[in-house]
C-alpha cells in the first residue's frame, strides 16, 4: 500500500501521507487515520481552520495513495 513519498516535496505533505498510510497498515479504519492525520496538520499549522485543513489532509491522500499521482498539489509553502 506505500507509496514513494521521499518525493513530496512540501514537509508537512510527506508527513501527512506517510502518517495516513502507516495507520492505515496497522489497521486503523481511513476515517480515524484521516482524523488522525487532519490533527497532525494543524499541531503544525495552527492558523488553518478544521475546514481548511480537512480539505488539504484530503486533496493529498487522495492525490498520492488513491490516485498515485504525481506532480503539485495545492497546499502550505513548508
């Protein structure tokens, strides 16, 4: 289930996903590794609203472990 992510540029991105799919191979259910990982975001970006950061925790999952894409996704500058 685990993708490259040495290639994320953005650090919080990579962290995200990688948190995302460790949880994910440990058994965790997607919602609570999904909440899991929206937290992550904001311990590191307090700024970010709930909305705002459950949309980006979303737009990188599913851009690197559902699609498998590559390439940019929107998101913070770190």
């Amino acid at each position: 289930m685990s993708i490259e992510t040495s290639r994320i540029g953005r650090k919080c991105e990579r962290a995200v996903v990688t948190a995302y799919q460790e949880l994910r191979e440990v058994g965790q259910p997607d919602m609570q590794a999904f909440a899991a990982c929206t937290t992550l975001y904001r311990i590191h970006h307090p700024e970010s609203s709930i909305t705002e950061a459950r949309r980006l925790v979303a737009e990188w999952i599913d851009h690197h472990v559902v699609r498998k894409a590559d390439g940019q996704t929107p998101g913070c500058d770190c």
